[in-house]
C-alpha cells in the first residue's frame, strides 16, 4: 500500500506545495511545529533515508538546501533546523523547521493551527523564494 507520501506525490491527496522537480517534493508539514515547517521527501517511494541510493540521496539534500534558503528569505528565524525521524511514515523525509531557539523542535510540543488561507499563503511564499 502507497505512503501517505506517495499518495502526495500522486496527487490523490492534497498538500500545500512549496517546490518539485522530477525527483523530490517539498510542502508545507500540516502539522507543524513551527510557521514554515516544511517536509522534503524523494517522490520515489523508500521507507529508510540512507536505503536512498547516494546520487538520490545527496539530491535531496541540495534540494532541501534550497528549499530552506527560501524558508529563511520568507519566516523571521535564526536558523532553519533539520530533523530525520523516519517513524511517523515509512517514506524517508526530512523536517525543515525555523528556529527562534533549541525548543522549537520539540515535537513534544502542540502543534500550530494554520487556517487553509495561511497554508496556501505561505505556500506561496516560499515557492517564491525558491523559483528565484
């Protein structure tokens, strides 16, 4: 059975797009930690991040990369923090969080609540920054 990931990529579930290419997507994390958490995944299906094979693997690095230098251009932050968890979906992924400080990537945290207009429009906002 499809990952909810995969699902995505498919287009049988929506997300709020923030940047794609042929082989990786990133959008907006619908729960998120902070404003801006973004998830970055490889459209190919694969549960464990270091199973990706390595040209794939340092890809998606340097479209996260990318990814999080639009994230900084668009959400006030000292840093974008980066997490690979791997549990919560058997499709690898990487977290893109801005941090104000070392506590706002505690995923012991409530999540935010985002209205579908303030998803769309910072959706539009960083996929932006990233068309620059």
């Amino acid at each position: 059975m499809a990952t909810i990931f995969t699902r995505i990529v498919n287009g049988e579930i929506p997300c709020y797009k923030v940047a794609e290419d042929e082989n990786f997507l990133a959008f907006l994390d619908i729960n998120p930690l902070q404003e801006g958490h973004t998830l970055v995944i490889p459209k190919k299906e694969i549960n464990y991040i270091f199973d990706i094979e390595d040209n794939l693997h340092a890809g998606l690095w340097n479209f996260a990369k990318k990814v999080g230098k639009a994230i900084e251009k668009v959400v006030p932050c000292k840093r974008i923090g980066i997490t690979v968890i791997g549990l919560e979906v058997p499709h690898a992924h990487i977290h893109l969080i801005p941090l104000k400080s070392l506590y706002d990537m505690d995923f012991h945290k409530p999540k935010l609540v985002f209205t579908p207009e303030e998803f769309k429009e910072m959706a539009e906002k960083i996929a932006a920054e990233v068309g620059k």
